[in-house]
C-alpha cells in the first residue's frame, strides 16, 4: 500500500504551471493550524504594508492591540502591538505560497509602500522563484511560487540526487519523501 496522495487535494496552493491560477482570498473562520505572529510599533503602518504590498486583508481587529490578516487558507497573521521591534531581520523567516503572476506585481507594489523592502526574485535549485522582504517590523518574509516542471531541467536532476521524482513516475523510489 503507498502512502502517498495528492496533498493538493487539501490545499489551496494550486499545481504549478504557466497557467496557474492564485485561488481568492479567503474570508471564512477555521481552527488555524498554524500562524505567524508578529510584535510592531506601529498598527496602522503595519496593517497598511501588509494589504498594500504583501495583499494580505484584514480579517478582524481589536483596535490598538492586534489584527488578524489573511492571504489564501491557512495563510495568517496576527500583527500584535509591542514596544519595541528588533533593530534588524532575524536569520528566521516564513514562507507563504504564491503563483509565479504574482511575484513581479508583489516586488513592485512592495518598492511602492516600502522601498528598500524587498529583494530581487531569485530561482532555487528546488524549482521554485522567491522573493524575500523585509516589513516595517523587521520580519522577514518569503514569497515562493512553483515554477512549471521540466523533467529534463536541471530542477528534476537536483531532486532526482537526493531521491525525489516527478510526479507520474514509480513513486516506490521515493521511500521516505513520499
């Protein structure tokens, strides 16, 4: 028996492609598996990096304490009220999925709100483009988007070296990575 399945059939990060599509935000109310959250000095200036750069919405507020912002499911972030922020981006960061559209129109919009605040996109050797920023609370944030699968690329000879293979291939192969 394989104990492999679709996990995009729980997800709502879409299958990468040229074509694909980011699913709308979502606006319903879930037990959060998990979420990030982040101290700042500023509420307001927060709240207004986050929906005008990042594209997160705000889902709910307690004014002058907290605001709970999402993007997709399972994308949230509680930006909370501190005094004091550290003087520079931890070596931690988090991660939230995008689609490769969204990545130039994000770089842009963050040099709009914030410049200074983002760096250039850049390819991994896992197959995806990311793009790192750094908000007004010194978090650092990364957008990754999957790039389409070349089975000939130098992606698939990276993850064939370490045991993966492509979707459609004899998983058996994958033992623990499936």
């Amino acid at each position: 028996m394989s104990h492999y399945y679709d996990a995009f059939e729980m997800s709502p990060v879409p299958a990468p492609g040229p074509d694909a599509v980011a699913p709308e935000p979502f606006h319903g109310i879930y037990g959060m598996p998990a979420f990030v959250t982040i101290p700042t000095t500023d509420l307001a200036a927060s709240v207004h990096f986050w929906t005008r750069g990042l594209g997160f919405f705000e889902l709910f507020a307690i004014p002058g304490r907290l605001v709970h912002l999402r993007r997709w499911a399972f994308q949230d972030v509680l930006l909370v009220s501190a005094p004091a922020v550290p003087e520079q981006a931890p070596a931690l960061s988090v991660s939230f999925a995008c689609v490769l559209n969204q990545i130039d129109p994000l770089v842009e919009a963050c040099r709009t709100v914030l410049p200074g605040s983002v760096d250039d996109p850049r390819d991994t050797p896992w197959n995806t483009r990311d793009v790192a920023v750094t908000t007004p609370e010194n978090a650092r944030i990364v957008f990754t988007a999957a790039k389409p699968f070349d089975p000939a690329g130098q992606e698939a000879r990276n993850l064939a070296a370490i045991g993966i293979t492509p979707p459609g291939v004899d998983r058996r192969d994958n033992g623990q990575h499936a």
